[in-house]
C-alpha cells in the first residue's frame, strides 16, 4: 500500500522535475529530480 503511494508520488515528482528542465529551470528541475529519487521505492526510500 504505502509503496504504491510513494511510488506515484516520485512518480509525480520526478516528471515535475523533467518539465522544470524543459523550461529552463534547471536547478529546481535537478532538485525534484533527485528527491524523486529519495521518496520512491525503488530508489532509497527516505521513509524506511
């Protein structure tokens, strides 16, 4: 359950963090990018 969340919520994030970048701003683009990265499941979850 809790997984699934966090892994739609990197999800989220991380496509933010793509569109940041798109648009030029890359700094927070990189910074979402990379908290994706920590929240989802996959990656090292900050929650476990």
């Amino acid at each position: 359950m809790w997984a699934t969340i966090l892994w739609i919520l990197a999800v989220i994030i991380g496509i933010t963090g793509v569109i940041r970048i798109f648009q030029k701003d890359i700094l927070w683009g990189v910074i979402l990018i990379v908290v994706a990265l920590l929240v989802g499941p996959g990656g090292v979850s900050l929650f476990t």
